[in-house]
C-alpha cells in the first residue's frame, strides 16, 4: 500500500503491527497524559466554550487502561491553559474518575491536574492558593490522585522560590494523600519561566528539591518536562527516598524509563500500545536472572521505542506546546475519533507538511493500526486541502 504525501513522495506502508492488550507494568508506573476529543458539531473555535464529545473522549481513557496504563487526566495534553476551560475540565474530571472504576480504583488508575487557570485575575499568593484549593477538591471528590500543575499567576506573582513554597506549603495540606507535582518547562508553556522562583535551572532545582524534601511524606513524586536527560537523571538521584520521578521527558523517556524513572507522557497517548508492550519487556528483562536474556530483552525494549523517538521528536518540534494537534491526529487516523477536530480550533496549529511527516513516522513505528483507515483519512484531509 502506497500514499503520496506531500514533502514525504510516494510512501510505501511496513507490514502491519498487531499489538495484544497488557497488564499494567510492574516494575515502572506508567501515565498517559490524555487528550480530549472535540465534539466535531460543537462550536470549538477559538475563544469559544470547549464542546467536548464524551463518549469519544471516554472511549479513549478506555483504549488506555486496556493496555495496561494510568491516565494523567485534565493535564496539559488535554488543552489545560489552551481552550479547555474549567466547566468542561470539571466534567472531565468527574467523568474520567467514575470510568475508572470499572477497572480498579480511581485514586490510582487516574491522576488529574489541579491548577489556577479558572482564575486568570488571582493577582497575589492568598488568591492563588485559594484557587488551587477548589481545583484540588474538585479532584478529590471525584475520587482521583492529584497533580499538582504549574500555576501561570503563581509565575507572574511570586517574588521568589519563598513564595512558592509558601503557596505549596498550603497545598499539601489541603492533600488527603500524596500528590504529584509537576513542573513544566517554558518550552511547553512561556509564561512558566523562571518557575520555582528562578530563571537559571541549577537555582530553581535548588528551591524545587528543598520543597520536595520538606514534604516528602505528602508527595508521591515529581513529574519534570524540561527535556534534559542529564538534568532529569540528577534531579531523580536527589529526590527524598520514596519519592518518584515520573519523566515527562518526550525526547528521552526509553533512556530514562530504562534508567529508573517512572512515566507521565503526552507521547504515550499516541504510542499506547508500543509503550505497553516496551514495559511488559521491561519488566521480564529486569527480573530475568540470566544476563545473556536479560540483554536480548533489553535490546527486546529498545528496538520496540526506538522508531517511537523521532515519531515523538516530530510531533512535539518548535513551538512545542502545539503537540496537542499532532496527538489528536494520530487519534483521528487511528480511529478513536470521527473528526480531526480540536477545543479551541488547535486542529490547524501544525502544517499539512508537518502531519505528512507524523503519519509516515506514525506507520514506520508500527502505530497506523488500521492502515486502510489511516491511508483514506489521509487522503480526504489531502484532498480538502486541495491536494
């Protein structure tokens, strides 16, 4: 099977991937931090309410579990800061924890993202922890974990790393188990720099690992965006005993998950099923008590993610917050969806070029698993497009 795409030619498709449903990993916690499915007939244009369509957006948290991983829900994949405004975020919420029993305990199948952007005009540190506060006992009540997102009017607002931990400090107590934090670089989102009081790295982990240490016993870990491997590997070695690190690393996470980190990634929403069975490998490579087949799984490991690398690189390239749409497209070819459609029109942030070069990483990867399916919708949104 072959489709012209334009900036890619004539593209023959691989043989197709049959990937099983699996059991969560037992050696790493795996997120997914998962997008939400626009209603296709809803008014999503930008600046308009988020329409959201549930059974879809339901449906995918479902495809999730099915392979074995958590949901990380109402993050920033979900158009957090981007369209999803806090009455559809508080539905989603509700939503996604009452699916989640079906499967298991919510408070561990699904983490969602408390925040402050319902309030855009908290203007100083009483307001802002105010703010989280609501939005933590929204999570709570509806039974999930919580993370701890980063706060736009926190960076806008704190002096310095003081202000931070004093707004935290607060938070934690608020917790009635222990959080994630999250802390998300201005890659993924500008108007967080200088986040944890400093805009130089090595000061701004100073007062995070200072935070994390004070409060161990409240944080189950710490998810960091910044995509630096060597950074990540440091910050992990330095965090309090039981604290986790979840890497959110879209570059680097075969490296770093096989090094030791945990998972909460917005690529695993588009991978899901070569991630799955990555961490099933994992796990027989890191029990295995002879080497010579602890290093065939291994290599077993590397050779499932390695064409998920530049399939991820690809999709969260410069300007890097709009990966969302590169996500939610490879939903649409892969049939979880039936529109290429965004909250907030996103769907048009990335070039017809850019998504050409997604769909032939996507099937290199062995991730088109309908590849009749994928090449048809290709070529309709080819075709609309004039081509």
């Amino acid at each position: 099977m072959r489709i012209d795409l334009p900036g890619v030619g004539a593209y023959p498709l691989r043989e197709p991937v049959t990937w099983p449903a699996a059991e969560p990993a037992a050696s790493r916690i795996a997120f997914a931090a998962a997008h939400v499915v626009a209603d296709p007939l809803g008014d999503n244009t930008p600046g308009s309410p988020a329409a959201v369509d549930w059974d879809a957006t339901l449906r995918f948290r479902r495809h999730l579990w099915s392979h074995g991983l958590r949901v990380a829900d109402a993050m920033d994949t979900a158009q957090r800061n981007m369209g999803l405004d806090w009455a559809a975020t508080k539905e989603l919420i509700r939503r996604s924890a009452a699916e989640a029993r079906a499967y298991g305990d919510p408070a561990t199948l699904v983490a969602c993202g408390a925040g402050t952007d319902h309030a855009p005009g908290a203007d100083d540190l009483d307001a802002i922890t105010a703010a989280y506060g609501e939005q933590i006992e929204t999570v709570q009540a509806a039974g999930a974990g919580v993370i701890i997102m980063a706060s736009r009017q926190l960076a806008r607002v704190a002096s310095g790393p003081a202000d931070y931990h004093r707004v935290y400090g607060k938070l934690f107590g608020l917790a009635d188990r222990p959080v994630i934090l999250h802390w998300l670089g201005e890659m993924f989102d500008p108007q967080l720099a200088g986040y944890w009081g400093s805009r130089d790295v090595a000061a701004a982990t100073e007062s995070f690992l200072e935070l994390v240490h004070a409060h161990a016993a409240t944080v189950d870990g710490v998810k960091v965006s910044l995509l630096d491997e060597e950074h990540e590997v440091r910050l992990r070695a330095a965090l309090p005993e039981g604290v986790k690190l979840y890497t959110g690393d879209d570059f680097n996470y075969p490296s770093l998950i096989r090094s030791g980190s945990h998972a909460l990634l917005g690529i695993f929403d588009a991978i899901a099923p070569a991630a799955a069975a990555a961490l099933q490998v994992l796990d027989a490579a890191e029990a295995a008590d002879d080497e010579a087949e602890r290093e065939r799984l291994m290599a077993s490991y590397e050779e499932i993610l390695a064409p998920t690398v530049p399939l991820s690189r690809k999709i969260f390239e410069t300007p890097t917050y709009h990966y969302k749409t590169g996500i939610v497209f490879l939903a649409w070819l892969n049939g979880h969806q039936d529109a290429f459609a965004m909250v907030n029109g996103a769907q048009s942030a990335r070039s017809l070029l850019h998504l050409s070069e997604v769909f032939a990483l996507a099937d290199q990867a062995g991730l088109l698993t309908d590849q009749e399916l994928a090449v048809r919708r290709m070529k309709a949104l080819l075709e609309v497009n004039g081509l």
